[in-house]
C-alpha cells in the first residue's frame, strides 16, 4: 500500500522563488530562508519519497473566475512553470502520477466531496516557490528549440530533472464563499484514506503550502501578526481541531485576509495521524509575509490492510458492473488523461478559424497540434467507434460530426456497426440532427425525402 510518511509545511511567497533565483544565498537579508528550506532539503532526499501531493492556491494566473472551483485535483501527466507576467522561472516541468491522481480523485468523489479535475495548466508560485527550494532539480537545456522541453512536459523524460512526482491540489481561497477551514480538515482525512488505499508501494509526502500572516490588499496592506503565527503553529501542532472551527473572518483578524488562506495547511494535518512529531520549524519575516517551514511525521502506523481493501471496495462501488455492459466506456479519469491530446483537438472545432484551417487542411491541422500518427488516422477514417475506445468523448464527436456534415445518427449507427437505415428501424422516427450552426457544412441528409 502507499505510505504517507510525513507532512512538509511552507510559505509559498514569490519571495522564496525571488532569492532562490537571484542566488540570494548569502545575502544576509535572505540566507535565514534558504537556512530554514535546508532541514527540509535534508529530510526529502533522507526519505526520499516518490510523489509530493502539493496543496497550494493559484494566484489567478491558471485559473479564473469564469470557472473558480473550491477543490481543484491535478490528474496529468506534467506540470509546467507559469508565467506570471515577467516570463516563466527557469525551471523544468515535473511529472505528475496521474494513476494515483486519478485513485484520489475517485476516493474522494466517493466519500462526498465535489471535486474538479484538470490537466495541462501550468502552475504558479503557489507550488515552484517552495518546491524550487526544498527539492533539488535539473534546468532547461540551453536550446529552446530541443524536442526534449518537449518530452519532458508529456512526463516521458529519459533522465527526469526532479526526483520526485507531483500531485497538485489547488484550494479556491481568492473568491468567497470558500470552503471552511474544518472542510479542508475532513479533506486532509479523506485524502489520508486515499493514499492509503492506493494498492501499490509509494511513499507519499503531503505538502501544505501558503501563508502565514499577511495582507496584500487595502488600506490593511503589510499587516502581520508574529505571535498569532506562533501561536497558530503550536495549535497545528497539537490541537488542530481548535483550529478547524475558525471561521475565515476570526482567521482574517489574526492573520490578515490573505493570511486566511492557511486553512489550506488543514488538509495536510487532517492526512497525517493524530499524533505527530514536530522535526523541524521555522519562521521569519522579512517583507510582507511570514515565512514558516515546518515537517511532521505520523506517530501512528497507517491503516490495517484490511481497512484499506474496504475502502477500496467502497471507491469501486458506483462503478461496479459497468465493465460488463458491453460496448460502453465511461469516461473515467484515467480516459480522459489517455485521451486528452485528441480531445483537446477536437475540442478547438469550436472556435470558427480552427475549423477553417481543419476543413482546408485536415492532416495539416493535426499534426501542427501533435496528434499522433494513430489518432490522425482515426480521424480521417471517420472512425467514430475507435475514436470512444481510445478516450475521447462522445459530446466532442458530435462537434467533429457538425463540421464535416455528419449527422448524430450517422454516428450512432457507425458506433453500432449498423447501417443508417438498419439504426432508424430502431428509432420511433427517421428525424436527423446535430448540433450543427450556421458555419455548418451542407447537411446534404437533411433534405426533403424523394417522392
């Protein structure tokens, strides 16, 4: 089973990021930074775990408020380094484990909590400050235009820069409502049982990034709060419960509004056990925002193997006998990791200038967006039925279905291995449709019947 073998605490301001890479080591106004990142330098290469799950919040850069999710599980295969407005830190991307993210994610789905997946955004400070500091890594190779940025960012590098897999998880604590700090608590416990139901050997670090005390907005801007920071760390310690029934407001007059959003630590406490040893902590304030870096390890064992094969069972359930209705393929998280590229392709269709340069030039179009020699081939054959069984998605079919004319029940009946006619027989009328628009190609099948 996999082991979540401790818990890692950090500030995750750009500061970090800042002085790490303007080699800011011995500057005496930023060497107690990398002198508090050392023990956890120290303790990961000691322990070496596999994978880091990293609860962070973006800073809108990947994500905005057309979409804000309060739980967003990152599920790909890579993560890139964000630009935030200066250009993105020369750093390479780390591979993620999506096999394990996608384990979490239904675990959590089944024990109630509503979460969003994604994959493909790069992210930001929120995770590259502290992780840039506390594991080692590898730099870009010094031509840009090398494929191997390239390989890297699908996960596929022969020699990987970090020595460990990522696991992102990203708390919507920008826009209120969010959620309360005994929900990411109860979060940080479904997460433990996650882990630890995953059936194959992984040590699991948890890492809780954000804070401590700061504001960064208003007429409040550079409020801290020192002895609330100590304070709030003693409790984490020791008695986080107390800290679970904060509301956001009593969290803001402590440790400023932004300061709130260390209810994100919760989560990594509520995976650990009980009981933890404290093996390291620090804080200092240099600016704006206290910097702590702290690391936990459970004193109590993980869950009994026969705990864990329940859980999973219980993970399974909803899912159960759906692998014996032949000819059906729910679009799990797994599928949509493996289908993504094709399905983010299809997916363009919908903005007009993508759907010109497809119709002039189809292969064209697909391998300037680095679909591979198998997906263009289905494509081109129009194969509907392969095209589900190698992940993509029915609702983007019937988009490519719109744009080169084909009705959604051409697509049915080719699905079925059964003629047009054959598949209307079993219909209560021969009605044809799509989702078709006014850019649409001439549905030819839409005519008047002959006399």
């Amino acid at each position: 089973m996999a082991q979540i073998i401790g818990g890692i605490a950090a500030s995750h301001t750009p500061t970090i990021g800042f002085a790490f890479d303007r080699g800011k080591r011995h500057d005496p106004d930023w060497a107690p930074i990398f002198d508090a990142f050392a023990p956890v330098q120290d303790w990961i290469a000691a322990q070496r775990p596999d994978v880091l799950l990293m609860v962070y919040n973006d800073h809108v850069t990947s994500f905005f408020f057309d979409h804000y999710s309060a739980f967003a599980l990152g599920i790909g295969e890579a993560w890139s380094v964000a630009d935030e407005g200066g250009g993105a830190r020369d750093l390479p991307p780390i591979a993620g484990h999506p096999a394990l993210a996608a384990h979490i994610g239904h675990s959590l789905m089944a024990e109630e909590f509503d979460m969003a997946f994604f994959q493909h955004r790069a992210l930001d400070h929120g995770i590259f400050s502290p992780l840039s500091v506390m594991c080692p890594h590898g730099h870009r190779r010094a031509d840009p235009r090398s494929s191997a940025p390239q390989r890297e960012a699908r996960g596929d590098c022969d020699d990987p820069a970090w020595p460990v897999r990522l696991v992102p998880l990203q708390v919507g604590v920008l826009q209120f409502p969010i959620p309360t700090a005994r929900r990411c608590w109860r979060l940080g416990q479904a997460l433990r049982r996650a882990i630890e139901s995953w059936p194959e050997d992984l040590r699991v670090a948890i890492v809780a990034t954000g804070g401590l005390s700061h504001q960064v907005h208003g007429e409040r801007a550079g409020f801290n709060n020192p002895e609330w920071d100590a304070h709030f760390l003693d409790l984490f310690e020791r008695d986080p419960e107390a800290l679970a029934g904060i509301t956001h407001a009593e969290y803001a007059a402590l440790g400023g509004m932004e300061g709130a959003e260390v209810i994100m630590w919760l989560v990594m406490r509520g995976a650990l056990a009980g009981q933890v040893r404290c093996l390291h902590r620090s804080y200092y304030l240099p600016s704006m925002t206290g910097i702590a870096t702290a690391i936990y390890e459970p004193v109590q064992q993980e869950m009994p193997a026969g705990a864990a094969e329940r859980h999973r069972r219980r993970v399974a359930e909803q899912l159960a006998g759906a692998e014996a209705l032949a000819g059906t393929y729910p679009f799990t998280l797994a599928r949509s990791v493996q289908g993504y590229r094709l399905n983010h392709f299809l997916h363009g269709l919908i903005d007009p200038a993508q759907r010109a340069r497809f119709l002039a030039d189809e292969d064209g179009a697909m391998r300037a967006a680095g679909l591979a020699d198998e997906e263009r081939r289905l494509v081109r054959a129009r194969n509907w039925r392969g095209l589900i069984q190698h992940g993509v998605i029915f609702f983007l079919l019937e988009k490519l279905g719109a744009v080169v004319g084909v009705s959604n029940l051409h697509i049915y009946a080719a699905m079925r291995g059964e003629s047009l006619e054959d598949f209307q027989k079993t219909r209560n009328t021969k009605a044809l449709y799509s989702v078709a628009g006014q850019d649409s190609q001439p549905l030819a099948w839409d005519a008047e019947p002959a006399a």
